[in-house]
C-alpha cells in the first residue's frame, strides 16, 4: 500500500511563534516569551522552538556572545519560508472553520 | 563576571545528545546566562537572582522533556526479541504484584468490614512494587544475555516504580490510614458507643506534616520523641528505593546462561528475602540506639546498591 504523504500540522503554541516572528524581525526564545505577553513560558518555548526546527517551519543560528563578556553565544530563530507558507494557510482555513454562533 | 549555567550545562552534556544540547539546552541557558549579564550590569541584584532561580526552573522543565523523549525513543527502539522479553517480564511482574497485594491485604482484611478494604490496598503497594519488579527482572529476564538499551529501560521502569512507592508511602498511605481510622471510630461509635481520639499520628502524616513534627520537638527538647519519629520518617523515605536497588541488584547477579526457572525464582526470592531481614535488623538495632535510626532504614538499599555497583565493576575488569 502507497505510503500517505505526512500531514502537517501546526498547534496554537507553534501558530503563535510564527506570528511572532513573521511579524518582527529574528527573535531569541526570550524575546517571543515577552512578546506573547505570558502565552508562552519559559520552560516551554525552547522545547517548541525545537520540535518547530525539526518540522522545518523555524530556522535558528547561533550569535556570538558581545566581546570580553563570556558565555555561550545566543540562539536566534526565524520563520522559514515553509513556515510563512504553514502559517498563511493555517490562518486562512481556521477563518472558516471556527463556527459562527447567531448574536 | 561569572556567568550561572556552567555547571547546569555539564551535568546535561553528560546525558543529552549533542542535537539536543544544541536545540534544547544550550539556548536556555544562553538566554538565562544573557539576561542575567544585563540584569547585573544595571546593578539590579534581586532581579538577576530572581532571573537565575526562573532559568533554573525552565532548564529543569527542558531535561525533563529531554528525559521523557529519550524513554519513549529508546522504547520504540527495542528489537523485537527485546520487546517479547519486556512484555514477558511485564507480565511476571504484574502477576506476583498483584499475588503480594493480595496477599498482604486479605489476612487483616478478613476480620474487617469489606468496605475498608480499600484502606488496606496502599499499605501493601511499597512492598509489592519492588518484589514485582525483581521477579520480573529474575524470571523474565534470566537466563540470557541482554542488550544494554533493555538494562536501560528495566532501571527506567524500576524508578518509575521507586516514584510510584514515593508517593503512595509520602501521600496515600497516610490518607488511607486516616480514612481507616475515621471509618472504624464510626463503627465503634454506633456500636459501643465509645468515642475514639482521631488525632493523627506519625502513621497519618504525610512527609510534610512528619518533618514538620520533628522540627517541632527537637525544638521543644523532646529528643527521643523526635528521634522516633526521625527513624519512621526516613523509613518510609527510604523504602520505596528498595525498587531500584533490587532490580540493579536482579541485573547485576543474574545468571547470563540457561538456568530453569525455578533457580531463577529462588534468586528473585532470595533477594528480596534478604533485603527484608537486612532491613528488619538494621532496624531493630535502630530502636535499640546500637545504631542510627535513619541510616538503619538505608542500609539495605545502600548495601544492595553498593554490591551490584561493584558487581558491574568486576565484570567490567575482567572483561577489559
């Protein structure tokens, strides 16, 4: 029997990083912590961050800490242009599939 | 400036992959170890210690997901021949847990009300675990030579059975006694009318409460109170390690060639008889003062722990 083709799929945790990062420039996980105003965690997001780089939706590289201060150098993330692609479409398919409830 | 992290970082290294030191870890703690330069370069001490416990907490909520995700991994790479052994062994274990559970509970339970059956069940748990998990490891296990990932997963399945006893001696048993208690004074309200003190005592109190206790009497001068409770505490501390000291034990001194099964129940037998009397006198000696009441509870586990550690050594020399 032919194999299916993956499906994929996006959580809100992972819907909410993306829209973070389309809409800003390249971001630390901290950085997505502040700016998601409490919806992601600190113990949490690291862990997304890398599940989001083993699907392909999120690219990272490492920044060398400023000189004389020591340290490992920091890990900076940006959506790849798979993700921008994940994310226009999830958004899009989720406007018609959320039910519309009579005011 | 010396930077928190470093020492987290090693112990990690020692266990993590490297994929997941480079996704995972190392960017925890770049961000906890940048924040934390900021926060100290403004001058701002309680913040950057407030900073560095909250890095801690989120380091130890990543190697724990890394932990979580290694076990199932290493679950879904076992062979087949691993994976027949495991649910084997599963099944052994299952079947002598549930004979100890029963066997433990029924004789007391026999001259009770059947509806505090339920009371009785958690007092036989921190027995029954670890004498599961050794028949398990000896007959299911026995016999033949094993893969190191399926020696890796037995001591995994064995500590989630030490957090199983932890908890039941720690929360449940408490509970259940009090309940017991409350349930009996009742019937013995109605039927004799005769009120009964339901104050709880060392049996009725969680870690917490019992730890609590101590402090309180060590505080008030009432030193050998304090010192019985002290052994009851670190009894029930320490029982619940006799799962993982068994079953290094079970792997270490194993038979690796055929045996019946019979020779290989006497040595899960044996084993466990053994960790019993061993504890049963350390703590007989305890109460008498001819030795220290809290290391008398952990002596078996250590001994055990100990004689398997160095059985492994050995092997490993002579097989170098």
């Amino acid at each position: 029997m032919a194999r299916r083709p993956r499906l994929l799929t996006l959580s809100p945790k992972e819907s909410l990083i993306l829209e973070l990062l389309t809409t800003g420039d390249a971001m630390y996980g901290l950085e997505l912590v502040t700016a998601s105003r409490g919806r992601l965690k600190r113990g949490t997001v690291y862990v997304t961050l890398g599940r989001m780089e083993e699907k392909g939706y999120v690219t990272s590289t490492p920044e060398a800490p400023p000189p004389d201060a020591g340290g490992l150098p920091r890990r900076v993330y940006e959506p790849t242009p798979l993700g921008r692609r994940v994310l226009t479409v999830w958004s899009s398919s989720a406007r018609y599939l959320v039910p519309e409830f009579p005011r | 400036m010396k930077l928190p992290g470093g020492r987290l970082r090693s112990v990690a290294a020692r266990f993590c992959s490297v994929k997941a030191m480079e996704r995972l870890i190392d960017p925890v703690l770049s961000d906890l170890q940048a924040e934390y330069r900021e926060a100290v370069t403004q001058g701002r001490i309680w913040r950057s210690r407030w900073i560095r416990a909250a890095g801690s907490i989120a380091f130890c909520k990543v190697l724990a997901f890394v932990a979580f995700e290694g076990t199932i991994r290493a679950l879904s790479a076992l062979t087949d021949e691993d994976r027949r052994l495991l649910h084997n062994s599963v099944g052994i274990g299952g079947g002598c847990f549930a004979a100890a559970t029963i066997l433990v509970t029924l004789p007391p339970a026999r001259h009770l009300p059947i509806h505090t059956l339920p009371y009785l069940i958690p007092q036989a748990l921190p027995f029954a675990i670890p004498l599961g998990v050794t028949f398990a490891v000896c007959c299911g296990l026995g016999g033949r030579s094993l893969s190191r990932r399926l020696q890796g997963t037995v001591l995994v399945v064995a500590l989630v059975g030490c957090a199983a006893a932890l908890a039941t001696a720690g929360w449940l048993i408490p509970a259940a006694n009090q309940a017991f208690r409350v349930t009996m004074a009742e019937h013995v309200r109605q039927t004799r009318g005769v009120e009964i003190d339901l104050r709880r005592g060392p049996s009725e109190m969680t870690f917490l409460e019992l730890s609590d206790r101590i402090g309180v009497l060590t505080e008030e001068g009432s030193a050998r109170e304090a010192y019985t409770l002290s052994r009851a505490y670190h009894m029930r501390l320490a029982l619940p390690w006799a799962t993982p000291a068994l079953a290094m034990f079970a792997l270490a001194f194993l038979p690796r060639r055929a045996v019946p099964v019979w020779s290989l129940a006497a040595v899960a037998c044996g084993a466990c008889l053994s960790y019993w009397v061993l504890l049963g006198a350390a703590v007989t000696a305890g109460r008498d003062g001819t030795f220290p009441g809290a290391a008398a509870a952990w002596l078996p586990a250590i001994v055990f722990t100990a004689a398997a550690a160095g059985r492994k050594i050995v092997a490993a020399a002579a097989r170098s």
